[in-house]
C-alpha cells in the first residue's frame, strides 16, 4: 500500500544564533600587524637607551591583545539551533568546545518568557514547559534578541495552532 508522506514533522521555523564578533580574520591580522609595528616602533628608542627590559613588556602588550582576540574567537564557535515543528520543539546548544545537548518539548506546552528592561529592551528570553525552564538566546543583544522573539513567537503560535486539513 502506498501511503502519502506524513509531512506534519515540517519544520515551521529553524535558526541558528551565533555570538556576534565584529572585526573579522582579515581585520585580526591588520590590527595585529598594527599592534607590532607600533610596538617595535615605540621599545626601539628604550632599547637604544639601554632599558631593555620595556621591550619585553611591550611585548606582554601584544601578547596580551592577541590572547583575549583568540579567546573571544574561540567563544564565537557557540551556537544555538532551533527546529520548531507542528510536533516538537528541538533546541540544541553547542559550547566553544564543542560539546552539544538538546531539549525537547510540545510546542502545545511551551511557554514563551521575554523581560524588558524599560530603556535596554530584551534582557532575558526563556521557553518554560512544565516547571522547566531553559534561557536561550543569552549572547545576542537587545536588538536581535528582539528580532529572534518576534519570531519565534509567531512561529510557535503557528505551531500551537495545529496544521489546517480543510
């Protein structure tokens, strides 16, 4: 027997977020070509004065910038997914190193949460069902955590609303 596939696990609506990192690879090695070219040229007059132990903390200086770069980098490697389906909910959350956990709900018992601040919009955006609570979106700032809650909003109503057969 041939039976029509049962498309009511489409996904209504998927995302993935991704911290924010404005300066980019090529922008990276511009700043630090930058940062050693204005070293060198700034320890060059101790170190022909003989204090050359400034050299080295200008160097520190470098290193230092190059270190919290990379660190802010590699903290851009997290990530959210979001699959939402007439039938479940999917939120998978990676961490820079990798590491990946999911949870899993009803869209019928989901409970979308979003505290405003008065001045800075968005503060905290949460999914809520039966007494669970998991906070999403926490690296976004104000503007796309609002953009994201607009939407997903109007998807999960979609979603709790059920698919139209007539």
């Amino acid at each position: 027997m041939n039976e029509a596939p049962d498309d009511s696990d489409e996904a209504i609506f998927t995302a993935r977020l991704r911290p924010h990192r404005s300066l980019g690879p090529k922008g990276f090695r511009i700043l630090m070509g930058l940062s050693l070219v204005a070293t060198t040229a700034m320890s060059l007059p101790f170190y022909l004065m003989g204090a050359w132990p400034i050299v080295g903390f200008f160097g520190l200086d470098v290193a230092a910038i190059y270190l919290a770069f990379r660190l802010s980098y590699r903290g851009a490697r997290a990530y959210e997914d979001f699959r939402l389906s007439y039938l479940e909910l999917k939120v998978a959350r990676a961490n820079p190193a990798g590491q990946r956990r999911e949870w899993r709900f009803a869209p019928a018992f989901v409970r979308f949460e979003r505290i405003d601040h008065e001045e800075f919009g968005p503060q905290r955006l949460s999914l809520i069902s039966r007494g669970r609570r998991l906070e999403v979106a926490h690296f976004l700032g104000p503007d796309q955590k609002a953009e994201f809650a607009s939407a997903f909003v109007k998807a999960l109503a979609i979603a709790k609303q059920g698919r139209r057969f007539s």
